[in-house]
C-alpha cells in the first residue's frame, strides 16, 4: 500500500513534465519522419520523384497563414507571469501535501480533496530584522529603528510604559493616553489607621442665650491643673478649641433602662446628642453625652502606586489621587470579614476600580 501511495504521489506531482516529455518526443518523430522520406523503390535517405504533369492533389500555399507564421517567429508569445499558486501548461500550480494522508494538494485549498480533511492555516511571515521582539512593520508604524534592538525598551511617549510593553498591551507607544490602566498597577497596604476625634461630649448647660457645651480632650495636659483632661467649653457656632470642629447643634434626650437586678424597675438615662462639624470638609459627627470613648472619624488607608517612582496615597472617603495627570476618587473604604476593600472612580470617564486585601 505505501509502495502504490509513493508511485501515485510521484506521478501526480510531476505529470506537467511527463506530458512536456511525451510532446517533445512525438515532435522530433514527425521531423525526423518528414525529412527521411522514401524513394519509388522504397529505399530509405531517397526524395521520390513526381511527373510534371502529375496531378497531386495538394492544395496552393495559404499566404495568409503563411504571412501570420513568420510574424509570430519575430515576436514570440511571451508566458504570463506565474505566481506562486497559479501555473499554466509549463509551470504547474503551488502544491502542498496533505496534512493527513499526504496527497499534492493546490496550497489554497482549506479541504483535501483525496481525504476530506481541513487544511491548516498557512503561517505569515513575520520579520523582526534587530529581533527585539517588535515585528519590523509595527516598528515603521510607530517611526523606530528596525535596526535597533535598543528602542524596544525605550518609553517613546512617557506613559511609563517600554515600547515592548505597549506592543504587548496593543496600545499606542507614541500616544501617552495610550497605556494599560495605571489602576492596575494600584495595591493597599494595610493595616487600615483610623482617626480619632480628639474629644468627648461631657455635658451640657441651658443659658439664656443658648447652649453651652463642655467637651473634654482626655489626651492633653491641662496647664492649670497639670493634668490630662483639656475642656472646650463653645457655644452653639464656636469653634471647639483648635481641634478644627464645630459645636453645631443639641437635641435633648431621654431614655429609659432597666436597674440590674432591681426586678423590672428602670431609670432614666440622659442620651442627648450634641453634633459637631469638621470645618475642613463638614463631615458631620454625633456624639452622645457622657460617653467617653472616641469616635472614629476618618478610615484611612495607605494606597501604593507602584509603576515608574513608587509613590505612596494616604486617603480617606473622599480624597483623590493623581496617577500621572489622571484623577481618581476615593469612593468607600470598608471592610468585609478581614477583607479590605477600597472602590476607585476616575473623575471624568467613571471608570471604576477595587482594590482590595486580605488582613493577616
């Protein structure tokens, strides 16, 4: 069987010159059997001789076909151009053998016609003359030096970003708006810190103008005393200390709980609230009197940017960070579980971004 394959798969391929071969043989037998001829006797290498009023039969000589005869022995007919896949009777067309059962095959066809079978797609051919990785076409697009394996590494638009790199990305190396997203290059360090108001809600007195609020700054030392405890005493309006808040409002509350222990009796608790303001932003905050444990004010968390120069983000909800020329806001900064989760929104596209991290 292979054997019949190889003998099938020689002639199938070469059958253009089997067929010019068979043709020029059968040319120069006729000229040979024209130019010997035979004699009346029959002896070979002798022209017969023909009376001269011998009817012959033969017909007069077409001038016209003559005439067209030697003007195409002064100009030739000239063969087309052959290309690759195309062939006429003295070049054949491109064959291939098949993927699969080897037989010659035109190269354009996507199924063997022997086997039935689909045909692979043909390869480009890409040139990469420096060999640096960037195909000499794109290099010529983007005006670099396909000479030079150099300009690879370069970073033609100041993006941060290597001419490599954007060929990899599909992006446009001479375009510094052209890049992979910076966000992705964006992680959290954690742990998260959180702000503290500096004070707590004491107490608070009815005046005939107002309210009078008495805060308290367990941290710092009192001059006078000498001892931890700083009181702000603002009104309604006035700035509380130099901490940077506001006494904003009051609301006078009451609530009742039960005594411990005291078999279903209870007692009334003051809960009144007494709401500050940050002058910097008027972020709003509300405190309850006598509670002394500080509020948080503001999550903050430590935004590593990591592409070119590391630069380092300490923000909180609100604030925004500048990624070379592109802003980003600061969304929300929570936490799920051990899960730290901070969502970024660019400022003009409303693209958006979470980044998030695992605390230990």
């Amino acid at each position: 069987m292979i054997a019949a394959a190889e003998k099938k798969n020689f002639f199938a391929s070469r059958y253009e010159l089997i067929v010019l071969a068979v043709g020029a043989l059968a040319l120069a037998g006729g000229i040979a059997f024209m130019m010997c001829g035979f004699n009346e006797e029959g002896v070979a290498g002798q022209t017969p001789r023909i009376p001269a009023n011998a009817e012959t039969g033969v017909k007069p000589v077409d001038m016209e076909l003559l005439s067209y005869m030697l003007r195409i022995t002064k100009e030739p007919f000239k063969l087309p151009v052959i290309s690759d896949k195309t062939g006429s009777f003295l070049a054949s067309d491109r064959r291939v053998y098949c993927a699969e059962c080897a037989a010659p095959i035109p190269s354009d066809v996507k199924i063997c016609v022997e086997c039935g079978k689909s045909q692979p797609e043909e390869a480009q051919v890409v040139y990469d003359t420096d060999n640096d990785g960037l195909p000499d076409e794109w290099e010529k697009r983007f005006g670099l030096n396909i000479n030079d394996p150099a300009d690879a590494d370069l970073d033609s638009d100041g993006d941060l970003f290597s001419n490599r790199e954007e060929f990899a990305a599909g992006t446009n190396p001479t375009d510094p708006k052209s890049h992979t997203p910076y966000t992705n290059y964006l992680s959290l360090q954690l742990p998260l810190k959180e702000t503290k108001l500096p004070f707590y809600f004491d107490s608070v007195s009815k005046l005939p103008s107002g309210y009078r609020f008495q805060f308290i700054d367990p941290a710092k030392v009192n001059p006078e005393t000498r001892r931890k405890g700083v009181i702000y005493r603002p009104l309604l309006d006035e700035d509380i200390g130099d901490t940077g808040f506001v006494a904003k409002s009051y609301e006078a509350k009451n609530e009742k709980r039960k005594i411990a222990g005291g078999k279903g009796m209870t007692k009334t608790i003051d809960v009144s609230v007494a709401k500050v303001v940050r002058k910097a932003d008027g972020k709003e905050i509300e405190l309850t009197v006598g509670d002394r444990k500080l509020q948080s004010v503001d999550t903050l968390a430590t935004i590593v940017f990591d592409r070119g120069e590391r630069q380092e983000f300490n923000v909180v909800a609100g604030d925004f960070i500048d990624l070379k020329g592109e802003n980003y806001r600061v969304q929300s900064i929570r936490k799920e579980g051990n899960r730290v989760l901070v969502l970024l929104e660019h400022s003009t596209l409303g693209v958006k971004k979470l980044l998030e991290a695992l605390e230990q």
